[in-house]
C-alpha cells in the first residue's frame, strides 16, 4: 500500500491561515504554538486537498512514499525505463487546482476569446449546442454578480438564523431529518443528539454573519466570469444530458485558461444560487427557459500563488 503524507514548508508559508479556515469542518489543520498551520488529528483527514489547493504561497504538498504527488504521477504515467517529459496536455491535467487568489488585474480580450471558444466547442449529447454563454468580462461587472448571489445567501441565512426557524431547523437537523441539507460535517454528525442540535444552530449563525460580511466573496475578486446555460426549449430526449453539457464546457473553460496562464475556481455555490432564485436570473438577463447553469470566474493568479500551485514544485 502507498504511504500517503502532508508537508507544510514554512520557509513558504506567511501563517495566513487560509488552510486552517477551509479546513473548518474537519479541524485537521490547526495553528500550531510557533503560529505556523500543522496537522493535527490526521484520523479525520480525507486527503481531500482544500488545504493544498486553498494556499495562496504553494507551501503545501501531499506525497505519496516520499515523492510529491506530482512527481509520484509523472513517474506513473512515464513509459517504464522512460524519461521522456510529461505530454505537455497531462502535465497540465495533473498540475491544475482550484485557484481563489487573483491578482486584481484585467483579463485580456484575446485570451478570454480563446476561453469561450474551447468553451463552444466542448462536446454536447446529440451535437445538440444547446448552451448559451454570457461573458461578464470586468471586475465591477463580476463583482456585481458576486454582490447579488450574496445577497441571495443572505436573505436564505437570515431567514434561518431567527430564533424560532432556527430552533426548530436545528432540532430537525440533530434529528437527521433535514440532514443533508448543508455540507457534510462529519465533526458535528457525530456528537450526541443535544450536542448535535447546539452545534446546528451555531451553525446557522456563523453562516448568516459569513454572508451578511461585506468582505466575504463568492466570486473570490475574480476579473472576468463566463455564466453558461442550457435551455429547456429542447427534445425531451436529450433533456437528461444538459447538465452534463453545461459541465463539460465549464471543464474546457477551465483548461483552457489554465493553458493561458489564467486562474479559475469552479462555483457550484453560486449555481446553485441562480437555480433557485428567478429574480437573480431576471436581473442577470438569464431568459427563464435557461436549465443549468455553470460559472468560470476567471483573472490572473496572485503572484505569489499560481494558476496551478501544483505546477511549482
Ligand atoms: C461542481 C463543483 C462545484 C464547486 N463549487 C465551488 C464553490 O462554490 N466555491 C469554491 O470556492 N470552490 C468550488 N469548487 C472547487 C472545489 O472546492 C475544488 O475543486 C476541490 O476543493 C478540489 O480542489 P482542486 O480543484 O484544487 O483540486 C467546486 C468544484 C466543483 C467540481
């Protein structure tokens, strides 16, 4: 079996604190007594790299018998005896990760044109190009997608951080009746049932101050984002597939400004915000007859992270 394991370099990390608040839920991470992040309780560690991909100074690495991972797949996928490079397509396929750090700065025209084109071109069930895609190419432009998709969150926490909704919430969470309804914690599923109930409303709180903070941001400062949909005006028959579409050309998106020395994050939060909210889509000029949707915010990595921290070591 492979011995997996995590490296924190603190000749890299500024003690930001970035990897201990992703890693909220879980509480592997913690800060350490010399201000520095460290692994703690690694039982509870699924290896699921928010840690990694979250740190904007590419201080993290998981390794695999000693080797970084990245080195660990280089040497899988070369020919045995080999020491041909990495095909230059799967040396960008291992290296990518979400990036939630940009620079400020403008996305060029041409290298958002060529986005959006590998974007049109992505595969569709049926060759159907059922897909319509919306450019927001400015930050103030993205930023006002990101204000209103907060404003959605907000309204839905408030609504469940009043006393009476969130008492009742709480108690029907702890009971496992709504469970599921937020992300997975396994930390608070495993308490004992009154425990279990505290810690759901805390909850509620912690995400009602989250979304009424005016610095938190969905869009993560992004300077460009491209929205793509599906339509409903369809045949029936392919209706199963626009999902998987919509995904699809989202993941060219994503390689292609990845190529292009462009960071990306994927936004399901944010999807999720548009699908359940008419008045967010009418004000985003999104006809009704749109089915799913999916975000690429797109713009420069900060220069101390990467567009694919992965790719500096
Ligand atoms: C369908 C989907 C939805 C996601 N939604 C969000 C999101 O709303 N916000 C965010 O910051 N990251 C989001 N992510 C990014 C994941 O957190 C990220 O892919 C995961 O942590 C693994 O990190 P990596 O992409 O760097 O490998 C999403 C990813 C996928 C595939």
């Amino acid at each position: 079996m492979n011995m997996r394991g995590k490296k924190i370099d603190t000749s890299l990390c500024n003690a930001c604190g970035e990897c201990i608040r992703i890693c909220h839920e879980s509480r592997v991470l913690v800060r350490g007594p010399d201000g520095f992040p460290r692994y703690d309780r690694d039982e509870r560690c699924i290896l699921c790299g928010h840690c990694l991909a979250i740190c904007p100074r590419g201080a993290i690495t998981f390794t695999t018998d000693g080797r970084t991972d990245r080195d660990a797949y280089c040497a899988e996928a070369r020919p045995v005896g080999g020491t041909a490079a990495l095909e230059p397509a799967l040396e960008l396929l291992f290296s990518l990760r979400s990036t939630r750090f940009f620079n400020g700065g403008a996305v060029e025209r041409d290298k958002l044109s060529l986005v959006l084109e590998a974007m049109v071109r992505a595969p569709s069930a049926g060759n159907e190009q059922n897909r319509s895609f919306y450019i927001y190419d400015g930050k103030h432009k993205v930023d006002a997608l990101d204000a209103d998709t907060r404003e959605h969150y907000r309204k839905s926490t408030a609504r469940m951080a009043g006393p009476a909704t969130r008492a009742i919430a709480a108690r029907l969470m702890a009971a496992k009746d709504l469970s599921g309804v937020t992300m997975r914690n396994r930390l608070i599923a495993d308490l004992p049932r009154k425990e279990r109930e505290s810690a759901y409303a805390r909850l509620f709180d912690d995400l009602a101050s989250l979304y009424a903070d005016g610095d938190f941001r969905l869009f993560h400062g992004a300077a460009a984002a491209i929205l793509v949909t599906s339509h409903t005006n369809t045949t029936d028959f392919h209706k199963p597939f626009h999902r998987a579409d919509v995904e699809i050309a989202v993941t060219y998106g994503t390689l292609a400004a990845a190529s292009l020395g462009l960071a990306s994050c994927r936004l399901g939060l944010s999807v999720m915000a548009f699908g359940a909210d008419r008045k967010l889509r009418e004000k985003h000029g999104i006809p009704e007859t749109s089915a799913w949707t999916g975000f690429l915010p797109s713009g420069t990595p900060t220069s101390s992270g990467s567009a694919s921290p992965r790719a500096d070591r």
